[in-house]
C-alpha cells in the first residue's frame, strides 16, 4: 500500500466538499459533491484493505464522472504505475497534457510525473527533455535534480551531470561528494583520450568540490606515477591519511612501486610502520602482508607485521602468523599424516586449514549505506547507486601498544 498516495488522498477527500460546496449554486451541485467526497472515501477504503483492483476501478468511474477533478487522475496513473502498468500511467499524464484549460502548476506537475513515467520505462531520452522543462521552476528544481542525475550516471553523461550539480550546490551541499566522482569520472574519459591536462583539471575540480575526494588523490598519484615522479606522488598518496583513513590500504601498492623507484624502502618501512601505530587497522595490516619487499627489508616488515598482529589479535592475524612461522609447502601428505601422530608444526598446520575454512576473505569491503559486500573497492554502489559508502570491512582496531 501507498501510504504517499492515502496523504495525497486524505485531505482531497475531506475538503472537496467544502470546496464544491462553496462553488455550488443549487443542492444539484451539493448532491454531487457529497458523491464525490463518498467516492473517494471509498477508493480509501479499498487501498485501506490493499485491494487495488478496487481502488481502481473506483477512481476509474471518478474520473469519467468529473474530468476536472485532477487529483483523482494523477491518483489513478499513479495506482497504475505501482501495479507496472506504466502505459496507462503514460495516458493518462499525457491526456492531461492535451487539456486547453489546464493552469500552469497542473500542468508541469503532470510534466514531471509523465518524466517518471518515461523513467521508469527506461525511455531516458524522453524523460530527460520533460524533467529539463521543468527544471526550470523552483518548485519541482530539487526533484527534478534527483531523477536528472540517475539519468546521467545511468546513461555515463558526466558532463551533463556536472553541468546540473553544480549551479545546487549551495543550496544542496552534500552534493558535494557526487559531484567530484563527476569530476572524476570525466578525468578518466580525458585520460583514455589522451587528454593529460584536461584530466589534471577535472581532478583539480574534484578537490575544489570535495577536498576529502581519496578517488581524486588516487588519481593523480597514478597521473604522477606513469609521469615517472615518484617523489611527487608519495607526497600525493600521503595526503590520504588526512582525507580518510579507512582507505589508506588502497595507497600501499602504489606507494611501494614509488619508494623503488626512488631507491628507499627503508624510508617506506619507517612510514608504514607509523601508519600502523596510528591506525591499528587490519585491513591496512593486510595490505602491508601482501607486499613482496627486497631482502633489506623484508624481515623489518615481517616484525612489524608480527608485532602489530599479536598485539590485534584476529582470525586473520592467527592465519598470517601460521603461515609466516611454518612454510606451507613442507606440509606432510594427508597419507604420511595418517601414519604417524602429529608434531607440534604439524598440529598448527592442522589449525591452519582450518582457519584458512573459517576465513573468508573475498569480500573485504562493505556498502555501510545498504550492506552491500564486494571483493573490490567500487566509488558508486552497485546495490544503492550510492557514492563513496563502500569502504573496507574490518574496523580500525584501536591503538597499538608496542
């Protein structure tokens, strides 16, 4: 049931007598008010019980019994359209449309309702050119800005849905974070064309817009990174940690390209190292794991790692110390394990697999809008279409005591 449709309804039905009332002459004029108020009181009835087919039928005969009530059509087309029958609710709008009398308000009310017609229709063209008309009065402007900006992220028409985002943004700031995915997004148009400074100015965009954009950071440390300045964008990558915490996993592969580059590893274990003292963050602590460092510093890393697991301890840290301490690959044969009791190695080895059945580390990030659970990192939401809610599952941890 519709509870938006019994709000629109309840007040029409309590006031169109009065109003009719008022407008009459004579007790013929009365009698068919008094007929109509029934009516609709009746239609109530009928969704009140969730039988729609009712409720249809009812409004149905209102409708052919009084063209002028308005409201009982757009309260039809809308019946329709939540029962799929999006023709009908196109008809209907469009039939309204072709009235010579109708005022202005009506009118582009109907406009709008017969674009969420063509939308959920998935005639986007349609739809579009309707919305933009009505776009233009303030009354429906912020409506009309929702529905245009799903058309444009639906269709990839970044430029269209910067160009709509932009003029709101003051009057609806937490745009603010869409907007520099826009941004975003046209920068990576500009870079498969080639386009170097057109991206470097859509990025800068984004951060103007959004100074918290990690997307645009990420962006243009790649940007810096293909150039071959790796100083640059370790400055660049770093600035993560001030602009969300939660994501500073996503800089660890490409910082680790940039410090080879510039020859100083020791330098990035020094960085890593505070970076898990401040943020005791497992998902952080994994990343880190799945590096392959040089020798020099390979056993630093390995200590670190060790250090922070024990002191965090996780499903995950237990599986990383099992396989950093005994090497998988000298594990004996399930018939040579069979013929003899187990050494302790061969006891946590045991312990191993079973915590290797126990974790699932597929999906490691999460929607925190809708739940939504993914193996990788998505800007936009493929369940809610919602803009930087995914971010990885496990918690920052607290502190870590050395």
């Amino acid at each position: 049931m519709g509870l938006e449709l019994l709000f629109l309804l309840l007040p029409l039905a309590a006031v169109s007598g009065w109003i009719i009332g008022r407008r009459g002459e004579n007790r013929r004029q009365q009698q068919a008010c008094q007929e109509m108020t029934a009516g609709y009181f009746k239609g109530l009835n009928y969704l009140l019980n969730d039988e729609e087919d009712k409720a249809i039928m009812q409004f149905l005969a209102l409708s052919e019994s009084n063209e002028d009530a308005l409201d009982i059509h757009f309260a039809l087309a809308n019946l329709f359209k939540r029962r799929g029958e999006v023709d009908r609710a196109i008809r209907i709008h469009d039939t309204l449309l072709q009235r010579p009398a109708i005022d202005a308000r009506s009118f582009q009310r109907a406009q709008l309702e017969l674009a969420l017609d063509y939308l959920k229709a998935g005639l986007f063209d349609r739809a579009e050119s309707l919305l933009l008309e009505v776009h233009q009065q303030p009354e429906f402007r912020q409506r009309t800005h929702q529905h245009l900006l799903k058309i444009y992220q639906q269709e990839r028409e970044w430029s269209k849905a910067i160009a709509i985002a932009t003029p709101l943004l003051e009057e609806l700031p937490q745009g603010r974070i869409p907007l520099a995915h826009y941004h975003c997004e046209q920068a990576l148009v500009a870079l498969h064309a080639a386009a170097n400074g057109e991206a470097q100015q859509q990025l800068r965009c984004a951060l103007e817009v959004d100074p918290a954009s990690v997307r645009a950071t990420l962006l243009q440390g790649e940007m810096l990174l293909q150039r071959g300045d790796a100083a640059a964008a370790i400055s660049v990558y770093q600035r993560v940690e001030r602009q969300d915490a939660a994501l500073l996993s996503e800089i660890i592969s490409p910082l680790k390209r940039c410090y080879e580059l510039i020859e100083e590893e020791a330098e990035m274990a020094t960085y890593l190292e505070g970076l898990l003292q401040r943020y005791a963050s497992h998902t952080l602590a994994i990343a880190i794991a799945r590096g392959r460092y040089s020798p020099s510093v390979q056993s630093r890393i390995q200590q670190l790692l060790e250090r922070f697991l024990l002191h965090n301890p996780s499903l995950h840290s237990l599986l990383f110390l099992m396989e950093s301490w005994f090497d998988p690959t000298q594990s004996p044969s399930p018939q040579e394990a069979a013929q003899r009791p187990f050494s302790c190695e061969e006891k946590v080895r045991q312990l191993q697999r079973v915590a290797n059945q126990l974790w699932d580390g597929s999906n490691i990030y999460l929607c925190h809008h809708c739940g939504f659970q993914a193996k990788n990192l998505y800007w936009l939401c493929p369940g809610c279409k919602q803009w930087s809610t995914i971010k990885p599952q496990l918690s920052i941890c607290g502190s870590w005591n050395r």
